[in-house]
C-alpha cells in the first residue's frame, strides 16, 4: 500500500507563491481564505474605518482633540490606575501563585480553579456587585468610612480596586506554570552554598519568574487600560478626576462628537498596538530564557 | 471535497445574519418610543393607556417599545439610525439636532400645540431629612463643603436645564452680568463630586450611594425619590427662582414615512393632550399644561416658583447650546478651569 | 552527612509561621477580591427573599434579555468556532509568509478596549456611517438591531477558540494527517477522523470561555444596542437598566443569572483541565 504510495507520489499542494513549505495536507487555500476574509470583515474593516473616520480630522483636528485637559488626564486615570492594579497583582498574584504551586492546604485545587473568576464574571456584575461592596453604605465601604473616614467608591481609588480584580488571574495564571516547572537544583545548590531562604529566593527564584511576571504585568494592565465594564459602575466619572478613556469615547460620541470620539479611539488603538508589540517582544524573550 | 461541504454553511450563516436584519426593520406593528431619563414609569403607564385606547379605536393589538437615557445620547442613537417613531426628549435642542440630520422636518415644534411640549417640569433641590446644611436657595450650593449632585450637560438634558437655572438666578441676581454669572456657575461646578452622564445616574449616586448634600433634580424625579424612598429620608426645596424645562416631543417623520405608522404615531403624541394624558402626567410629577384637563387633585400639587423661560433668557435653545454646551464653551471653559 | 542535608533542608522550605502567613495572606487577598464580590450578588439578589428574586426573572423584559443573550452567543459562538477551526488549521499545518502577522491580527481584539469595539460598527453601519446611507435604503437595520449585537459580540470573542487551538495544533504537529492522506483519506475525512479527535476537548476549552465572554460582554454591546426595553438588551444591559431603576433586587437577581453562569463555566473549565488537561494546549496543563 504505501509501496504504491511512494511509487505514485501525491500531488504537493503549493498555495501559490504564500506557502514556504510543500506539503501534502490539503486546504491551505480554503481555510487561509476563510480566515482572512473573516478576520478583514470582523476585525480590519471596522478598525480601517475608525482610522478613516480619525483621518479625516486631520493633523491639525487630531492635535485639537486630543491635546485638551480632559482627554489627556482621562488617559493619565486609565493608564495610572491601570498600573497601579497591575502593580498590586503583581505582588499578590505571585504570593498566591507561590501559596498554589509550593504549599499544600485544604481546598487548594478549588482555590486555585477560581483564580479565573475574574475572567469568566460579566464586567457589568462586578461594576455593580464592587460598587455595592464599596459603597459608604456598602459591606466593606462602611467600615472604612467608620475606621479609616476613607472613600473608596466614586475615587480613584474605586478604579484601581475594579482593575485589580478584572487583572487577577494574568499574574496568576503566567508565573504559575513557571514556577511549577523551576528546577530545584538550583534551590539546592544556593542553599547548600549557605544562603538564606530569603537570599535564595530574591537572587535564584525571582529572576527565573521575572520574564513571567512582567509579562502577567503587562497583560494585567493592558485590560485594565481598555476597561469599561466593571468601572463606570464604581468610578463617579468625574472628569478630570475618575473619568476613564473608554467612558471619555462613549461621552464624546453621545455629544455627536464622532471625529473626537474616533480620534480618542485612535489613540488608545496605537497604545494597545504598542503594548501588544512589547508583549509580543516579551514572550519571545522569555521562551528563550527558558527554552523547555 | 471540503469546499463542496464548507461553502453552503457559510453561505447560510451569511443569510440568516442578513435575514435577521432585514426582518427587525420590517416589523410594523410595533412604535418605538425614544425617551430620556426620568420618564421611565410615566410611559411605561402611559403606554398600556394608549395601546388600550388604539384597540378599542382600531382594533388593533398595539406594543410600545420604550428606550431610557441621557436626553443627548438618546438623540445621537437615533441620528445614528435607531428606528424610533417618536422622540419625547428632555428639550427642544435634542430634537433641533435630530431634525438637522433630516430625520425630522425642521418645522416639527408647532406641528403640536404648546411648543410641542404637553407637559412642562422645573428644577427644584432634593436634600437629605432635616436639611443638615440648611439648603434654602441658590447660593447655598456653593458654600464651601456643600456637596451637590448633578448629572453632566454634555450628555443629559436634566444638566442643562439645571445648569441654565442657576446662571439665570446667578445673572438676576447680579443686575445682568454675565461674568459673575459665570463666576456663579464655576463655583457651583467646584462643588460637584460626580458627573453622572443622564438625571437617573445622579439619582442613584444621591440616593444610593448617598453621596452629596444635595441633589439639582427633576421636579418629578424630586417626588419620584420621595414615592421610592419614603418621604422619612428626603425633602425637596424649592429654590426662588428655576427654569420652565419643557421637554419635547416629536415624530420621527422618516422613520415612520419607511415604516408606515405615522398615524399611530401622531395619535400617541396627541394623547399626551387628552385628559387622560394631562391626568397621567399629573400623577407622575409632571406640570400639566392644561391643569383643568388634570382634574382638581393634582390642583396644588405643584409649589409656585418663578419661572423662566430658555427663549426669554437665553435666546432659544440653540443659542444657549451654542455659547454653553458646545465644544470650547462656556461648560468647557469652566469644568476645564477646575 | 545526614546532618548537612538535614541542613541545607530547612533552607529549602520555609518555616511554618511563615508558609500559614503567607496561605492566610493569599487567602485574605482573594476572599476580598474574589469571593466577597460574588458573595454581595446573591445576597442583594435574595435580599427580599425567593419569591421577589423569582418574580424579577419572570419579568418579561428580564425574559426577553435571558433569550436575546442566548441568541447571540448562539450565532456569535458557532462562528467564531468554525472560524478558529479554520484559522489553527492554516496556521498549524502549513508554514507561510506572513504567519506571525496573522496571529498578531487575531490577537488584536484582546487588545481593544471593548468601548471601541462597539464604536466601529456604529461608525461603519450607523446612518452617518460608511455604509449606513446604503442600508437605510435597502432597509437593513444592523446597529441598535440582533446584527449589531452579534458582530460586536463577534469581535470581542473573536481570539478565544483560535487562541486555544493553534497551539494545541502546532504542538500535534502534522504526521498523523499526513499518514492519512498518504493512506487515501480525502481532507474532509482526515480532519473528522484524525485531527478532531485529537483536539476535541482543546476546542471545547475554548468555546466554553468564548462562550462566557459572549454572554457577559457588556461595553460594546452597550454601544450598538439602542437600549430598547425587551428588545435590545442583553442581560448584562438589562442588569444596568434594572440598576439605574433603582431596581436593585431585580438588577441583582439577573446579575446572579450571569454569576452562576460563570461559575459553571469554571466548573466545566476546571474539570477539562482535570481530567483531558494531557488533551488541552501546553499553556493549559500548568495549572
């Protein structure tokens, strides 16, 4: 049979020019066309007509739009508070990572299956279910309000709060498989040469999860910069203060403003396509740190 | 092989999305209704009445779609192609900037008696029991350390009106002078701690969230609070001097000109004139315009106050939306100054 | 000797004030931000008891939200499945030019904010749009109607199943189809009978978590939706409406709908982990 095969070879499918390699699996051309046309209705032609619809302002209308105080401090909300969420899960998510990978307790594996609630939780019922928390009449809002005389709800605060919990699970979910697969020779070895558990753990450890934490970092807070959801329910949308970019977009274009609302979208797409870039970069680099 | 199998499914998805489509504007029977915030429970009554009455009239099983929000959004979702047969807006602006992109004919506001108004409102305080800071007037709200609650003029009609209100007290006050009006408005803006983008939100932020000291609202929204919340928790203040809203109402003439219901349409608007619809609106804290329609219970319901009108004060809506509320104006100046 | 590894042991291992230190401080961070969340949605919800929460799931708006959901990640999810069927097959079995950039473009919808994902399409298909005119004659509704909603359904879950399965596929590498093909099995039956086997419970991974996020979207469908009561509101909407009605019992009562909704979701997660977690792409099998 495969005597038969070899003598009668099969015709290679080429794909035209696109195809570096011959194979002989068919359906490169269906399933490539399949996905490029989809991906250009769904995603490239609404993106084009964004970038069409920003264009059309011009250099000059672009500048106008952008560079006022409101637009610019919205952005300075998101991206400040969104950095400090992702700064926050970054230290929590690896103590839970740590607590989940190296100790064992009642409960773990439930525990660590619900690290990805944040993921699976409408935003809209953790804006309300957050606000309702935070609220100075809610559960933890009003002990606050009476212990501390804190606000929470309706200040910048509030908003770091809603992106820490959407970002939980990036941390989480990156430094975890890193730190199950770290060899532990090398523990052995550091403590064997005398270190302290802590010295080990800031010079052997932490090095080998930094790639993995960034990365958890920069996911953490690229969803915190595009947020929407789970914050204008909690944030008061004070402009200038606790007014997000997202919410400044759907503000612009309940004014009839569209070319303002494009151009802050524009915007935002630029720094999400940077932010995916440098993702990109990281990844890279942390496969070949650790080339498995 | 795989092609022959693949290309009908695709094929078929791409029709049921169009067929969808097509057939969610085609469907006639039902009028869509685009309104703004506080009217929420007035139509939801109001609605059952007329379809009750088209029935008896017509024979005719008759729905009423209603969509809520921020007067200002609620206009751009219907310039940007949602299919409402009628608009019943916070005021005359919202509409003017529907009729400029063609949908309405420009003269729609003396198609129907009274500006195309049936009911009229005011801004009125809504502050917690016992006024704790002694709220009486307008120039109780920009005390330092008073907190007041109002949504954003940008995106709600309710805003605009309450902001109108105070620059008119504000300019009276002052012998005229636009600039300590101004200066007026600016210090009462410093004031505020939220901007919700429609009345409701500001409604739930002072309720609720129980955030300010006061609360500029809807004279209905005012009284619905009280209904919702218990009179125990809330007073309403009514200032010296407020703005006659009047909220505006209109056909969409080239929605209902494609989907055939114009006469629906106009019936339901001129429902709003009938004794039942002056009753109705009576009963949800609106002003009726013919308070005789209403019926003798609803006679005091209202406080007297001195009210002024945007086309006295301001020059008509337009003018007033030009100087205060487009982009660079007077709004911007100040909340940009903060 | 047995001293010295007794040793270098404890070095090894922290002491154990300090592991329940940190257990109780990781426990703490996610009983704060996880599990009280979750907890205050069910306790609003029932707050008036059973029959009020039972009577605002009944309420025909709430009814008609809970079925224009489901419609939506009825169509949106089947297409995004056949979609990232058809993307990890062309980029798992073939090498071409151009590569890298097609996945970077399926990935791009990951990092959109969900606000502008709403935004195009009204800037595509609203009636000052692109298109928009044209529709309008034609007589085509495709924001503020089911078209809207799916599409920009469509482009936030656009990644999740393509996402899932080209790694799964790359990892599988192409022998086994080749073997097939060399055996005389026509495409259509090497992928049935070889490749979907190997991949069933990858593909049912992501369309699982496609499937939640289809259902919960709330920024972008908040854009296109119009917010037509009993029409155009999808739950999460429908959830905002409730709130801003001072309906806070009914808006929680639905939140709780979408809660227990995502719980399931990582219930059947975690057991596909559990138990086909040898099944499921590398960067699945660590947890």
């Amino acid at each position: 049979m495969s005597a038969v095969s070899l003598a009668e070879p099969v015709p290679l499918h080429r794909g035209g020019t696109v195809l570096m390699r011959p194979t002989i699996i068919p359906g490169f051309r269906l399933t490539l066309g399949i996905t490029v046309t989809y991906l250009s209705v769904i995603v490239l032609l609404p993106l084009a007509a964004l970038a069409v619809k920003a264009a059309g302002l011009g250099f000059g209308g672009l500048w106008t739009a952008l560079a006022t105080e409101r637009v610019l401090s919205a952005f300075k909300v998101s991206f400040g508070l969104s950095l400090v969420g992702a700064a926050v899960n970054a230290v929590a998510g690896l103590l839970v990572a740590w607590v989940l990978v190296r100790y064992r307790f009642p409960g773990k594996r439930i525990i660590d299956a619900f690290v990805d609630l944040p993921f699976a939780l409408p935003t809209a019922v953790a804006g309300i279910a957050l606000t309702a928390l935070y609220a100075p009449n809610g559960w933890v809002g009003a002990l606050l309000k009476d212990w501390f005389g804190m606000k929470v709800a309706f200040t910048p605060l509030g908003i770091a709060i809603a992106l820490t919990f959407i970002g939980l699970p990036f941390v989480v979910r990156t430094v975890e498989p890193v730190l199950q697969d770290l060899p532990p020779e090398e523990e052995e070895a550091a403590a064997c040469l005398g270190a302290s558990r802590w010295q080990t753990f800031r010079h052997v450890i932490l090095p080998a999860l930094m790639p993995a934490l960034l990365t958890g970092f920069a996911l953490a807070f690229a969803r915190g910069v595009g947020e929407y959801g789970s914050v204008i329910f909690i944030a008061g949308n004070m402009p200038g203060v606790t007014e997000i970019a997202p919410l400044l977009i759907v503000i612009k274009l309940e004014q009839y403003d569209f070319a303002g609302a494009a151009a802050v979208g524009m915007l935002m797409l630029l720094v999400s396509f940077a932010m995916l870039l440098v993702l990109n970069l990281l990844q890279a680099w942390m496969r070949r740190r650790h080339a498995r | 092989m795989l092609s022959i199998r693949f290309r009908p499914l695709l094929v078929a998805a791409g029709v049921a999305l169009a067929a969808l489509g097509a057939r969610a504007a085609t469907t006639s029977e039902p009028i869509l209704n685009v309104s703004y915030d506080p009217t929420r429970e007035f139509y939801t009554e109001f609605n059952q009445l007329f379809a009750k009455k088209w029935q008896t009239e017509t024979g005719e099983k008759l729905t009423v779609k209603q969509s809520h929000g921020g007067s200002g959004k609620q206009a751009r979702s219907v310039i940007d192609g949602l299919a409402a047969d009628v608009v019943t807006l916070a005021l005359a602006y919202d509409v003017d900037a529907i009729a400029d992109a063609g949908l309405i004919g420009k003269d729609w506001i003396k198609r129907l008696p009274e500006n195309s108004a049936p009911y009229t409102s005011t801004i009125v305080f809504l502050v917690r029991k016992g006024n704790p800071k002694q709220i009486k007037d307008w120039d109780d709200l920009i005390k330092p350390g008073v907190q007041v609650i109002t949504p954003n003029p940008k995106t709600s009609g309710g805003a605009r009106w309450n902001y109108l209100a105070a620059w008119a007290y504000a300019r009276e006050k002052n012998g005229g002078d636009e600039g300590k009006a101004k200066e007026f408005v600016q210090k009462l803006f410093k004031n505020v701690p939220v901007l919700d983008s429609g009345a409701r939100g500001s409604t739930v932020t002072f309720t609720q969230r129980e955030l300010g000291d006061v609360l500029l609202a809807w004279e209905n929204e005012a009284y619905l609070s009280l209904q919702e919340f218990g009179a125990d928790k809330f007073e309403i203040v009514t200032p010296s001097l407020s703005v006659l809203a009047e909220p505006s109402v209109a056909v969409v003439d080239s929605v209902v000109d494609r989907k055939g219901t114009r006469k629906v349409a106009e019936a339901y608007l001129q429902f709003l004139y009938t004794r039942e619809g002056q009753e109705l609106a009576a009963k949800h804290y609106y002003r009726p315009r013919h308070p005789e329609l209403a019926g003798a219970q609803y006679a005091n319901r209202f406080a007297n106050v001195r009210l002024v009108t945007v086309d006295q004060a301001f020059g008509g809506w337009r003018e007033a939306q030009k100087q205060h509320f487009s982009d660079g104006g007077v709004f911007d100046q100040i909340s940009g100054a903060r | 000797m047995p001293g010295e590894a007794h040793a270098s042991r404890s070095t090894l291992v922290e002491p154990l004030w300090l592991r329940a230190a940190l257990i109780v401080a990781a426990l703490a961070f996610l009983g704060l931000f996880l599990l009280l969340p979750l907890t205050v949605v069910f306790v609003e919800a029932l707050k008036r008891g059973v029959g009020a929460y039972w009577n605002a799931l009944q309420e025909p708006d709430a009814l008609s939200a809970i079925k224009l959901t489901l419609m939506t990640a009825g169509i949106a999810v089947p297409l995004n499945l056949l979609f990232g069927v058809c993307a990890s097959w062309c980029i798992a079995k073939f090498d071409f030019h151009g590569k890298h950039l097609l996945i970077t473009l399926i990935d791009l919808p990951f990092s959109v904010s969900p606000v502008i994902s709403g935004m195009v399409y009204v800037l595509l298909f609203g009636l000052n749009g692109l298109l928009g005119p044209w529709l309008r004659e034609h007589d085509v509704q495709i924001i503020f109607a089911l078209p809207g909603l799916v599409l920009a359904t469509i482009f936030v879950t656009f990644p999740f199943v393509a996402r899932e399965l080209i790694p799964l596929m790359q990892e599988q590498g192409t022998e086994e189809e080749e073997a097939a093909i060399v055996l005389g099995a026509s495409g259509w039956q090497t992928f049935w009978r070889v490749t979907l086997p190997n991949i069933k419970w990858g593909l049912l991974y992501g369309v699982l978590l496609c499937n939640a996020r289809a259902m919960g979207e709330f920024g972008a469908v908040s854009v296109v939706s119009g917010h037509i009561r009993g029409e155009t509101n999808t739950m999460p909407l429908h959830v905002e409406i409730l709130y801003n009605e001072y309906n806070f019992v009914a808006a929680f009562a639905v939140a709780s709908v979408l809660a227990l909704l995502a719980l399931v979701t990582l219930a059947a997660k975690t057991v596909l982990e559990w138990r086909f977690g040898h099944e499921l792409a590398a960067t699945r099998r660590g947890g």
